[in-house]
C-alpha cells in the first residue's frame, strides 16, 4: 500500500533492545529523509515527536509529500532504560562516528568527562551508518534536547533556517563546544547530507512533549516539499 508505514529494519542494542527502523514509501525513485530521535537516552522528545508524526502521516496519506520517509524514533532504547545521555557502554553516541576530528573523549555543557569509545565501536553507529549508506537519504532532521535551538552542518543553512523561521527557535552554526565524533560532522561535513540538529527544550512529561511537538510540527511538514 502507497503511503503506509512499515518497520523494515531492526537492530539489537547492546543490552538485547529492539532499535526499529521504519519507511514510508512515497515513490520508489524520490530521494528520502530521515527523521532521528534519542541519540542521548534522556533526550527523548524526539521520540515523541518522531511517533506522533508517524501516526499522523497514517491518518493523513495523501498529504503532500516529495520524499520517501524514514523514522529511527529512538536510537539508544538502553540509555533510554538507564535513565542516562549514554548508551549502556558509557559512550556518547553521538561521538562516536570515525570521523577526521574524533577523540577518545571529550566534554560537554554538563559533562567534564564524555567517553567516546573507538570509532564505531558501538552497535547502534555502526546500524546507523549502514542506513545512512543503504538509502542515502537527501535530509537529515535529528532530534535532541535541551538546548533550544538549531544547529546545522553540511550544506543544510537554507534547510537550518527554514526550521529556525518554522519553529522560532534559535539558529546558530555550532552549538558553542567541541563535538569530535558527531554525526553531524560525519554525516553532514564528511559526506555532505544537508543535516540539522534540532535541540528542543527539555519536555519531561507528555504534556510537554506535546507541546514541544506542536512548535516543531509546521518545519516537520514544510520539509516533506522542502528542496535543499
Ligand atoms: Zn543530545
């Protein structure tokens, strides 16, 4: 059936849980997007969001749209379970990617010390780089919390302040500390995908989530007619 949503992909964490990887064929010839949520497992408003968009593209199929779908709701379901940013081997998955710029550890706002592990060491890098390089997606639209803002790499500025003008949330070109390792920097500057971190800001309860939901919804739609 045209339009619907199916789970194509799955990967095991390592901690034994399902990460789901899901599409939503358009067309078989149109390029994709990716929708990515919960690199971080305490940063689940992508999920949330992620879900919900899922549901109403569902009801909604004949919705314009110019792209294949695919959603990753949530990448660190072990992090998510341990209540942690990192995944269950105490490393940051979003600086993990073999990247020029990777070190085995770095720090953040919140952290003196972020383990990176080896470049892609981890189970979940390793099954995103595999999507990324199977359906070469054409946009990369990644969730995180709670900064507040968008941020961009690659050639992604047009796409950056669409969601910027969308949601009203900030645009900046970097998030104003080192991210060696990122997946930004791999997917982004290394191979050129126009990608964009949305950072939310921190919604704990559903109700939040929702809210937080609702601002980003109109960029989410905008981007299904969206060219880079
Ligand atoms: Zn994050």
């Amino acid at each position: 059936m045209p339009n619907a949503i199916n789970k194509i992909r799955t990967a095991v964490s390592p901690q034994g849980r399902k990460i789901d990887f899901f599409e939503r064929v358009n067309d078989v010839k149109l390029p994709g997007i990716f929708f990515l949520g919960v690199f971080h497992g305490d940063e689940t408003e992508g999920e949330y969001a992620i879900g919900r968009f899922m549901r109403e593209l569902v009801e909604n199929p004949t919705v314009k749209c110019d792209y294949n779908l695919y959603f990753l709701p949530c990448l660190n379901p072990d992090g998510k379970a341990l209540k942690t940013r990192f995944n269950a081997n105490k490393v940051d998955l979003n600086r993990n990617y073999p990247t020029a710029n990777f070190k085995n550890e770095t720090q953040t706002l919140s952290y003196e010390k972020v383990k990176c592990g080896r470049p892609a060491s981890e189970t979940e890098t390793r099954f995103m780089m595999e999507l990324v390089e199977t359906y070469k997606p054409a946009m990369i639209i990644s969730i995180h919390s709670d900064l507040h803002l968008i941020d961009y790499d690659g050639p992604a500025e047009k796409l950056a302040q669409m969601y910027a003008e969308k949601t009203g949330y900030r645009l900046v070109e970097n998030v104003g500390y080192e991210t060696p390792g990122s997946f930004g920097t791999w997917a982004g500057i290394e191979k050129k995908i126009p990608l964009i971190t949305l950072e939310t800001w921190r919604g704990r309860t559903d109700e939040e989530k929702e809210k937080i939901w609702q601002e980003i919804r109109p960029a989410f739609y905008e981007t299904l007619t969206f060219k880079p």
